[in-house]
C-alpha cells in the first residue's frame, strides 16, 4: 500500500484544479462536496463546469497555467491533458509546499482520489493505488449495489 485511505477536511480551503475536461470537471465536483473554495485554471471548460461556474460555486481563471496560479493553494490537482505538463506542475507545487494529485500519474502525486459511493450519513471509498481508477469505479459500483443505493461519484 503506498496510499493510506484518509479522510481530510478541504471545508474552506483554496484547491485548484488544472484543466477543465472530463477529469477536471470529476474532481471539482468532489471538492466541491467536501466544502472546497475551488479554482479551475483552463482555457476551456466542460458545459458542467461552466453551469458550476456561472452559478458561482467556481472560480474560473480562463489561462493557460502560470506561475502564482498555486499560490496560497491547499492542494493542486493537475488534470491537463498533457502529462508531461501534469508532471512539471506538481513538482512546482510540491516545491511551494502545496498538496498534488496528479490525474495523469499517481508516481507523481502525494494525493489521490478514491472512487467515492456516499451512503446514508458516511462514505465508503474504493482505492487501487492509483493502478487502476476503472478497477476502482467499477468495485465501488458493486459495493453500491449491495448497499442498495445509486448514490455514486463517479
């Protein structure tokens, strides 16, 4: 096991989130429910997180990534869609002192996301390490299942 599973309050803390794809846009919705002050730094975004944006619950700085983007950041998620770029930012991050989940490698991250299946008052998180995020959905999608409920975070 090179992750221990833990919870960790972001309730009010700055996360930001580099890229707005498909990646992206999953792991601002899962900051957002833990209570996360999120900035997305993109060109572009998805349609969902342009509804989160324009509703407020996101900030949106419409660039490329550039130095200070990270300031005062909590934790950085690096979500682009060029690895390599994932990878420079969160050795910059890391050097700053900020918390990094790289969604291109988990090699590179301090932090990682598990597959998240809310029920009732708790959650049950599903991880593999990083090896392997489909393997992960997929084991929290059954545990759904037993548990009776379709409450997922995908």
């Amino acid at each position: 096991m090179r992750f221990l599973p833990l919870g960790i309050d972001l309730n009010g803390k700055r996360c930001v989130v580099l890229g707005g794809g498909a990646v992206g846009t999953r792991k601002v919705l899962t900051l957002l429910q833990a209570g996360a002050v999120v900035t997305v730094v993109s060109p572009d975004v998805t349609e969902e997180l342009a509804a989160e944006i324009s509703e407020g619950r996101v900030s949106w700085v419409k660039d490329d990534y550039k130095e200070g983007h990270l300031d005062d950041a909590f934790l950085a998620v690096c979500a682009t869609s060029d690895a390599e770029l994932n990878a420079a930012i969160a050795t910059t991050a890391r050097e700053g002192g900020t918390l990094v989940c790289n969604a291109s490698s988990a090699q590179h991250s301090q932090v990682i996301f598990g597959a998240l299946c809310e029920v009732d008052d708790g959650t049950v998180a599903v991880f593999t390490d990083g090896d392997s995020p489909a393997r992960a959905r997929q084991t929290r999608d059954r545990i759904a299942v037993l548990l009776d409920r379709g409450q997922t975070r995908k």
